[in-house]
C-alpha cells in the first residue's frame, strides 16, 4: 500500500493520472558460466487524482461564468414537532351515582353527566388537534344488579365528520364483583376539538356519558354507592396539526458539523478572491420566533487553528416571520444572513483549511407571549431550521497547499525475483492548472511507513485556455 501525497505549488483544476513503473536489473546465471544483465519495466501502479477524488460530487456545482464551485447545503439544527409539542399519555377517571341513597331502576331509565375533563399540556393552551398517531384505552365497571347501557360521547371529539361514540353492555354485577368492559381506539385522522363545552376554552375534553337499564321486563335497586366507574387513557398522541398557543421558551445550544471534502487536505494556503456563505433560518410554524447566532467559529485539526467568523449580524436578535398558508397549503418563512467578503472576514474564515465548524445559536419561541390570542399553527412536517449554506468558485491560487490519498499496490508474478537495482519511475499526465510536487509513502499491512520516495523533479502543471475553460494537460 502507499500514499501518495502532492504539494501543489500554483493554481487552479482537473484531472492527475498516475502511472507508477518499476524498472528491475536481473542477474541469471547458467552451467556455462554465461552470465547477463536484463532492465525489465512493469507497471505497479496505475491511479488517477480527479476533482472527484478531492470533492464529492455532492459538493460541486457550475456557476454563472462556468467555473465549477464547492457548494456546500446542511442543517445546523433542525427540531420538529415532538420538540415543540409534547402530548403526555393522560388518564381520565370519572365516577357517576345517582344522587339519591335508594332508587328503583326500571327498563328504560337512563342516568348521565356532561363534563369538561383537562388535558394538562404544561404552558401549551391548545384549541384544535389533528392526531397522526396515538391511541385511547377505555376501562369500565358496573356494580348495577341489573344489565346496563354504557354510552360514552365525546361530542367534540370527531372520527371522520361523526362525533366519536362508544355503546358497552354489561351484564348484571355487585360492588365486589362488577360486570367489567374494554376497548382500545385507533386515534388516527381523528380531530379533537380542545375549546370545552362552553367553546371558549383550552386543553379541555368534553364527554357525555349516559347510562341506561338494558333491561326488558325487570326492574332492580340501586343506591347512591352503585357508582359507574370508567377511565380513558390517551397514549403516545402526535399532532398531525394543532391550533392553540404553544408556549414561550428559549432554546440555546452551540453545535458543530464536519467538512468533509476537506479530509483530504493536508495543509497549506490558499488565497480566495470571493465567497458567498449564507445562513438561513426557516420557520414551518405559524408562531412568532426570535433568532440569534451567538457564535460561528472555523476549526483546523491538523493545525489546530481557530479562526472566529465577524459579520454584522453576529449576537443581534432576529425576528422570524411565521408560515404563511394554511394546514394543506403552508409555506414556511426563511431569513437569510448573507455573509461575504466586503461585510466579514469569511475569506479569513475558508482560508484557514477549517475541517470543522461550529456555530452557536438561541432560538426564542413566542418571544412576547400569547400575543395572537391562540392562533399558533403546527402543520404536517412543520420544523424550525437552521441552515448553513455556502459556494466559492474553484478559482484560487495556492501554495505548498498539500494534498493526500491512499491506494494498493497489488503486483503479482508467477516467480520472485532478487533485482540488483531497481527504481520507481512517476509517468503522469496533470490536466489540473497547477504544478506540484509529489511523495510517497510505502506503508505496511498496519499502515505504518515503511519507505518514503520523493520525486527530483516537480509535476509540471496543465496550460488553462481562460477562453474556453479547458486546459491541457502536461
């Protein structure tokens, strides 16, 4: 194996093909002493160093004046709407008696209550949901002597267009032995209604329970500790689409991302002329939110450098505009930070070789409260981003910038032979604008280096034809 290195020494890209050749003298000898020397050349090596290998294709682009640029598109942070909106599993227990010590219950009697039951959500004040996933248990327990009809309405609960309703018939119990009943609901698609029975309210489930004799002919007793018990559990809900105020708080947090078309830069400088390095903030959610970049800061591993990024925006809060649109239509906001050379030292910045960088951020959710008097919106697939967006043009000047990749030697012969000399001879074609020089390393099966090859002579860089941006190779 070995690592070929190249320390490029002007400007610019293309295309290395490498073809390393070993030239082996060979002594043979024969019964009648004759004896002769032979040069034998065979290839070891055949590579190639292409802008792909130096950049993925995933970070180049061909700008307006058809130069190829390293763009480069990531999400700093990103939260969704599990970060902003949390339903807890909840439970609902409720107990109805009559109220009265002894009543006789005849068929057809029927008993009920209508309730407002809250959902505790913390500072969350929700008026409308839309459930994309989650499930609601229901429990029942009857001491009635006598078979009943348990319906349960939730009257502002929807499945599909219909309020949702659940009938249960119980056999005939006692208190130490009540008739019992169960079921478990898929609450997918289904739209809960939060505003109470009054309409006017927040975080509140209505129901509307009824019971009744499923009696015929008989009659039975009951007394006021013949108490219908049953419970709800709402487990693992996620809104679809919620309405309601969601609450003021602040996120803080410094966060870092690697660059990974720079993994293979050893070292060096490079001198850029322009830059365009955008930050975007985009905002899914129907809310007021408030922004700020506490901190960008480029990092070099292999030098250990720190260069910090300086624009005008730097720890100014934004105010972020909410979506616009509706639950089918919406369209989120987004509030670009432009950063170049003539308001920051983002040269400074890329010139560094960062490998790394990390960006601190605060993100103020309802920095002023519940000042649109609940109309939040949470949409499908509505998140709050931020984004790290950059391009400069691959036209730079560089020096003793120094570039590195690794690859097998993998020469096989039916015989082994004990060469007297031999040497390692670099034939290559540069298509890349940019002379260099290169070395090599010959590494063993743990990678460590076993021989180090330096050329005598530079890699003659490629003729650049700026009329036709092509060059030739050399």
């Amino acid at each position: 194996m070995a690592i070929f290195v190249i320390m490029i020494m002007k400007s610019m890209s293309k295309a290395v093909i490498l073809v390393a050749v070993v030239g082996l003298s060979l002594a043979s000898c024969k019964k009648e002493k004759t004896s002769w020397d032979s040069n034998w050349a065979a290839p070891i090596v055949h590579g190639h160093l292409t802008l792909g290998d130096l950049i993925p294709l995933d970070y180049q682009a061909t700008n307006n004046d058809n130069y190829l640029s390293i763009v480069f598109q990531e999400s700093v942070y990103s939260f969704s709407v599990d970060t902003l909106i949390d339903l807890p599993d909840t439970t609902i227990e409720k107990k109805l008696a009559v109220n009265v010590p002894n009543l006789t219950v005849s068929p057809g009697f029927t008993y009920g209550d209508v309730y407002d039951q809250a959902y505790v959500l913390d500072q969350i004040e929700l008026k409308e949901v839309i459930v994309s996933q989650g499930t609601v248990e229901m429990g029942l327990k009857s001491p009635w002597p006598g078979k009943t009809k348990v319906t349960i309405n939730f009257p502002k609960i929807f499945d599909g267009g219909a309020p949702f309703l659940r009938e249960f018939l119980l056999d005939a119990g006692t208190q130490a032995n009540p008739a019992t009943g169960s079921a478990t609901i898929n609450m997918q698609g289904f739209r809960l209604d939060l505003t109470g029975v009054s309409g006017d309210l927040f975080n509140m489930i209505s129901g509307d329970i009824s019971v009744a004799s499923n009696e015929t002919v008989n009659t039975f007793d009951i007394t006021n500790q013949d108490s219908i018990e049953y419970d709800l559990t709402f487990r693992d809900m996620l809104p679809y689409y919620a309405k309601g105020y969601f609450g003021s708080y602040q996120l803080t947090d410094t966060t870092g991302l690697k660059l990974p078309f720079m993994d293979k830069v050893l070292g060096g400088m490079i001198d850029i002329d322009s830059i365009d390095l955008n930050i975007v903030i985009k905002n899914g959610f129907n809310l007021i939110a408030q922004s700020k970049i506490t901190l960008i800061e480029g990092y070099n591993s292999k030098t250990g450098t720190t260069v910090p990024l300086s624009f005008p925006n730097l720890n100014t809060n934004i105010n972020i505009n909410p979506a616009s649109g509706g639950l089918y239509d919406y369209v989120p906001s987004e509030y670009p930070l432009s950063i170049n050379n003539t308001n920051s030292n983002v040269t400074d910045f890329i010139e560094n070789l960062s490998d790394s960088i990390f960006l601190g951020y605060e993100l103020n959710i309802n920095p002023y409260g519940n000042v649109n008097a609940g109309s939040d919106e949470l949409f499908p697939g509505s998140t709050m981003d931020i984004f790290l967006d950059a391009e400069f043009p691959l036209a730079f000047s560089a020096n003793d910038l120094a570039l590195t990749d690794t690859f097998n030697i993998d020469y096989t012969a039916s015989t082994s032979y004990s060469p007297k000399d031999s040497e390692i001879i670099l034939d290559y074609e540069n298509g890349f604008p940019i002379g260099a020089e290169a070395t090599f390393y010959l590494l063993d099966e743990d990678n460590s280096v076993i021989s180090t090859i330096s050329g005598d002579n530079q890699i003659q860089s490629g003729t650049y034809n700026s009329a036709d941006y092509i060059t030739s190779a050399s």
